[in-house]
C-alpha cells in the first residue's frame, strides 16, 4: 500500500468515524477501528488528532475543489447556480451526523489555529471562485453592472453558511434557502431581471 | 435573595463562565466560582449542567425578546433595518468567546433534544417577527406586493445565522453582512426600491 493510498484510507475512516461519534469525543481508537491500521499505524503517519483532523480538512478542501474544477455550465448564470447547488446539494446528501460534527469542529476554530487556517483557506476560495464567476457575467453582461462582486460573493458565502448551520441546530433542509438563492440570482442579481412567479 | 434574584445571578455566573472557559470544558464548579453560591447551591437549582444551560438559553431567549418589545421603529422599512442591527449588533457587541461558547451549544443540538427545542423556539420568534414586518410593510405599500414574506424572513434569519456562524469560524466581522443586508432590502424588498449608490 502506497502512502497515498494510506493516506486515502485514514481520510475515509476518519470520515465514519466523525459520523458515528461525533467531534468531541473522537479518539485515535475510534478512526483505527474503521481502518485496516492500528492505532499505533495511524500514529506514525498523524502525530495527534488535531495533526489528523487537519489533514482530513485538507482532504475535504481538496475533493471540494476537484469536484467543483469541472463544473459543465452554460455562461455565468449557469454557471453560479450550479455551484451554489453542488454546495447545497452537498449539505443535503452527507448524513446530518457529519455536518454535525462539521459544525463542531467549525466551532473550535478559535481554539485551534490550525483548523481555523483551514476554514479560512475554503472561504477564500468560495468567495474567489463566486466573485470570478459574477466577473464574468458582468463582463458578458449577464449579470448587472453595479453589483459588487466582491460583496456579493461573500453574501452568498454568508448564506450557505447559515443554511448549513441551521441544518444542524435547527434541524431544516436547506430546500428554502435553495428558493430563495435562486430567486435573488434570478431577480436581482441579472442585468435583466426575470419578473417574478407565483 | 428571592428565587428571582438567585436565578438571574446564576444566569451572569454562567454567562461569564462561557465567556472564560467555553462550552465543551464547562463544569458546575467554574459557574459556582463566577458567582457567591456554593456547587451544592447550584445544584439545589438545577440538577444538572444540562438543566442550567437550558435555563440559561431559555434567560437568553426573554432577554432578547424584551430587547426587541419595543423598538422605536418609524414604520416597516424602519423597523425592518433596526430589527436587523439589534442581532448584527449584538453578534458584534459579544466578546468572540462568548459567540464561540454559543455555536458549541449550537452544535450539540442533534445530541440534546433540550437545546434543539430552545434553538428552534428562539429561530420560530426571528421568523415570526421579520414575518409580521414584511407582511404590514406589504399592507401598508412599503415593501414589494409580490415578496413571500415567510421565506423572506427565514432567508433573513439564515443570513443573520452565516454570519454569527463566520464570525467564529473564519473571525469575519459583520460589516459586510450589514451592508449587503441593508442594500437587500432597500434595493430589493422596497416597493420602490431606492437606486444602488456607487
């Protein structure tokens, strides 16, 4: 087995692991025992679990930009919808036991720099990849040509953020904040406005 | 001391025990040492840790209502904006600790039904209130005739939740929120939405 291939395992594992017990309570044991590996192995590739749960954010970072690098859109619009729904769809399809224990760690961040340099990094990137696309559609003049992008991007960023949040604390599907994205892409954000639907 | 009194020094106790030693390390103890009764007192009161957090979210929960009873607001729009800014002020006015202990409470959610219920009654009052505003400033010609107030108003919350949410994770401040807020409302819940400024 490559190191590679270790490395995939461990991430895996770590991932049932975070679904079944959660966070705060996790143990090195935990992850070992939905691995092939002893704790002993997962030691001498992590030196701890916070090593370990910051490589796992990696990993999570790094499947995220994999699967959004190819995104078959059509222009702007397209383009900005999908993406808002991958990330939607995504809070949607993982079970609530991992956004959960997402949620918790998200809520460490101020204790533990490491893991909040990692969250730091994954809202970069969002409100980069949002604020790119809403460039180009004000270029082509898809989207209308006072937004700011910027802010904009950070906005939708803030949205999806609380949506997840809420999943958990309040246990809501984010079916309404996918109505309401849509519609504030679709009426307010166009440089033609579509009118609104019943 | 009446009862009264004996709760609501609890209830400072337990606020500037979050405050020092955030949520997960919490015990009855570090609350006793923040306030004159003994742990024995303490737990004359409440049985558990548990009970008072859920006390503790529940004195939250009135505090904010009766914050919020009556704001000086000068009709819909007026009152909309101030609605806003108390919880955007308020996310800023609390120490980082604080909000961090909050989102780790928040987080426990799925595992005590006690918080979840607190978190759920506290995001039905938000909704229930941005509601009623939307829908009187839709009677009165203040906001757009064709605006779905309830959605509306869970999509206000959601924003509010992302940026409590982002202030702790990623350590944002909530300005951008408030500017994007404000201009969401003015530029597109209006029945005549005022012209973007540069």
């Amino acid at each position: 087995m490559s190191d590679g291939d270790a490395a995939e395992e461990i991430m895996c594992a770590t991932y049932r692991a975070l679904c079944s017990h959660g966070y705060a309570d996790l143990t090195m044991q935990d992850i070992a025992d939905e691995s092939s590996k002893s704790k002993a192995a997962l030691h001498y590739h992590y030196d701890s679990k916070h090593d370990l749960l910051c490589a796992f954010l990696d990993y999570l970072y790094e499947q995220f930009v994999e699967r959004t690098a190819d995104l078959d859109a059509d222009g702007p619009l397209d383009e900005l919808l999908a993406r808002l729904d991958v990330i939607l769809q995504k809070s949607e399809d993982e079970p609530e036991t991992f956004e959960t224990a997402l949620l918790e760690i998200r809520a460490q961040a101020p204790y533990e720099p490491g893991f909040r340099e990692r969250l730091q990094r994954f809202e970069t990137y969002l409100v980069g990849e949002f604020t790119a696309v809403l460039e180009a559609g004000m270029t082509d003049g898809t989207f209308a040509a006072d937004i700011e992008p910027e802010d904009t991007a950070r906005f939708l960023v803030t949205v999806l953020t609380g949506a997840s949040t809420e999943r958990v604390t309040v246990g809501h599907s984010v079916e309404c904040t996918r109505r309401m994205l849509r519609s504030y892409v679709r009426h307010h954000l166009l440089a033609e406005p579509e009118a609104l639907e019943a």
